[in-house]
C-alpha cells in the first residue's frame, strides 16, 4: 500500500491541525501507521497475551471494545491541557501487511519526549522492535525540535534495556521503587538519548 494513501486513510475525519501531527513512517520492512480506533480489532491478539505486561503498570485488554474506547481517547493526539503530544503508532510489516506491535511517544516541543513501545512476542528476535524504536526517534528528534529522548525501563526487563542500548540511549539514572504493580514494587532505569548524540550517531551509519 502506498504511504500517502495510508496517510490519507488514517486521517480522515481529523481536523486540519490534528493531521498535521500525523505522519506514517516507513522503517524497512515495517510502516508505523498513526494509530486509530480502527486499528483495535487487528491489534488485539497480539496485545492480549500477558506475558507482554509483566514489566509494565498495564494489563491486555479484556475486548476489541475496550482497546477500541482507549484508542479514541489517543486519536486526539494531545495530553487535556495542550502542553504534551501524544503520538501513537500502529507497526505493520510492508510484506503482508501484519500487525507487531505499537510505539508511543510523549513529546513536549523543543524540550524533551518519553517513549515506550510493545511487541508481538511472535517477532521477538527478528530485530522488528529494534527497527521501529529506531524510526520513531528518528522521526520526533528531526520534527520537533527536541534536546532529548528518554525511555524508562523496569530493571528486570533484560530484552528492552539491551535493545535500546543498541539505538545509544544511556543509562543516567537508578530508580529504586518507581512503581507498584502486580503485587511487587518496579526499580527502573532512566536512559536518555540527546539530540547531539543522535546526530553524532546518525553520521556514522
């Protein structure tokens, strides 16, 4: 499918200002597609398996309808008092057409964002996660003029620290106790990613 038309697709409806922030990107073998209410009922196998929340304060949706009602909410795109963008992606491979996984974003213009992404655990292992998160940094560090991007991660989860220390995120900072969650207490690392050092990055690739 074409990625103008894709674009178009899921914009439609949206204000003027709103499709402004909404952009598929073509990572690859995977397109990250401006995540819609639609998007729910392909989403929901994937996101449904527990064992994809055991490190983070969530669960998997319970119905299609449920993702579908949380997935209306994050159309809008903006936290209810305008200072934060909420960006949101489905991620599709290019070949079949096949739902992965979704990435978010919470960007805070010429300051700063926090992301965080899911999975299949069917693709763990053929680099989809690694592809993505690489995309979608680069797309929110050249469109909103950001200093840095940060991503907090529970200390146990050993699969997403080692990748996103592959994409140059460091870790700058211990959390002891950062959450409470499933009947035990979540240490996290802080890692950060600034802007010079994905420059730098991005000229040796």
């Amino acid at each position: 499918m074409d990625e103008v038309f894709l674009a178009g697709l899921m914009c439609r409806g949206l204000e003027p200002e709103q499709i402004s922030e909404m952009t598929t990107i073509k990572a690859e073998s995977l397109a990250l597609v401006p995540l819609r209410r639609s998007h729910a009922s392909q989403l929901y196998t994937i996101l449904s398996d527990p064992r994809l929340y055991d490190f983070i304060p969530d669960r998997p949706p319970e119905t299609i309808e449920e993702l579908e009602q949380r997935y209306s909410l994050l159309e809008k795109g903006t936290s209810p008092d305008g200072r934060e963008l909420w960006l949101n992606w489905a991620v599709f491979t290019t070949a079949d057409w096949r739902p992965v996984g979704i990435m978010q974003a919470t960007v805070r213009r010429g300051i700063d964002a926090d992301i965080a992404y899911i999975i299949s655990r069917d693709v763990w292992g053929v680099g989809y996660g690694r592809t993505a998160t690489r995309a979608m940094i680069d797309h929110i560090f050249t469109t909103y003029d950001l200093q840095a991007v940060r991503a907090l991660v529970d200390t146990r989860n050993y699969r997403s620290i080692g990748m996103i220390e592959t994409l140059g995120l460091k870790p700058v900072r211990f959390i002891r106790n950062a959450d409470h969650f499933k009947g035990e207490a979540s240490d996290e690392y802080e890692f950060v990613l600034s802007y010079n050092d994905w420059r730098m990055g991005r000229n040796f690739d």
